[in-house]
C-alpha cells in the first residue's frame, strides 16, 4: 500500500522492543531476519530509540549474567 514501508533486524532486542512498541511484525526471513511495518520511523531511529531505552539496558544485564553463567 501508499506509505507502507517495511524495516527488518536480526537484532533480537530491538525486535523484542518493536513488537512491545506495538509496530507489526509481518514475518521472518531466512536468516532469522525479523520484518516489520512501519511508517512513521526509519531502522536507524528506532535503533537510537531502543539504545536509549530501559529495555536496551535490561538487555545488556541479562547477557551480562548469561556470561556469568556459563562460566561455571
């Protein structure tokens, strides 16, 4: 359609971020490669969004302590 346009990661957090951002998620690629709709808002901004974010932080925590443990 006019206006559509679609934006797609391999980033499994910002993926996480989109879809908790309501923006919807047409499919996967092979490759893992997630696609979404979206109009309003390029790859790039939401990137810089989702960096900035509490999510963005969580997420880096939490891998932080799968390295932990999996050191053990």
């Amino acid at each position: 359609t006019v206006g559509e346009k679609m934006i797609d990661t391999r980033n499994v957090g910002l993926a996480a971020y989109l879809k908790m951002r309501e923006i919807k998620l047409l499919g996967i690629k092979e490759g893992n490669v997630f696609v979404f709709e979206c109009s309003d808002k390029t790859l790039r901004d939401w990137e810089i969004e989702y960096v900035n974010s509490c999510c963005f932080k969580h997420d880096r925590e939490l891998m932080s302590l799968r390295k932990l443990m999996s050191r053990e």
